[in-house]
C-alpha cells in the first residue's frame, strides 16, 4: 500500500499547492488541497485455486479542497478526468481505475469548500 500512497501524492501533487495528505487538512491549510482515504479493501483476486495474493480492489475516497465552489468545481473536473478509467501507473504500481460516486459538502466550521470523490482502484501488491 505504502507504493500506491506514494504514487497518489506524485500523480497528483500538481494541482493541490496545498499537498496531497491523508485523510485531514491541518489548521490554516495551504488552499487548494486534497485529502484521501481508504474506504475498503474487500477483494483480493480470486482464481480457481483461491486468492492469488496479487491483485488488491480498494474503495478510495479523495478530497478537494477549496475556498470556493468554483475552484472545487474545475479541480474536480481536472481529478475526475485523470483518475477515471486509468490503465497505467501511479508512480511504480500498476493501477485501473473507476470512479463510484461525488457528493459535495460545505464545512460550516471552516467556511471550506469540498467535494468527496470515490474511485475503485486495482492494482498489484
């Protein structure tokens, strides 16, 4: 797992000034910024002899950012467009990807902008 973190924060470090960081935002945080998280790992690969111990399909949920709705809106855009449907490499881990479902939140303690993004991501051990 601790490859396809490392392959999250460099495929993605570009867009967020803010960092790429699990799971919370700090006080005073650098905007924008995403936060991700596990949400599940259900599913190992499974062949006729059992799990093959290779292939994990893990449930993200990736967090943006921002002071405004608009500038969540166009990095959601930009997000959703690089991690749908992936056949590639984050950093060195072979990873296909699918996104599940968005849902847009306000923090009314922060004032901050966000929208929860999940993806399904494949990928070897």
């Amino acid at each position: 797992m601790y490859l396809l973190v490392q392959g999250i924060q460099t495929e993605f470090a570009n867009l967020f000034p803010g960092g790429v960081i699990p799971k919370k935002l700090g006080e005073s945080p650098t905007l924008p910024a995403m936060t991700y998280q596990l949400i599940s790992s259900p599913n190992e690969d499974v062949t006729m002899n059992g799990p093959s111990g290779l292939v994990l399909n893990e449930r993200w949920q990736f967090t943006i950012w921002a002071k405004t709705y608009d500038e969540v809106v166009q990095l959601s855009d930009v997000f959703r467009v690089r991690v749908n449907g992936i056949k590639g490499y984050w950093g060195s881990v072979a990873v296909v990807t699918r996104k599940d479902d968005e849902r847009d939140d306000r923090d009314e303690k922060t004032g901050l902008e966000r929208r929860d993004i999940d993806v399904f991501v494949t990928y070897n051990r």
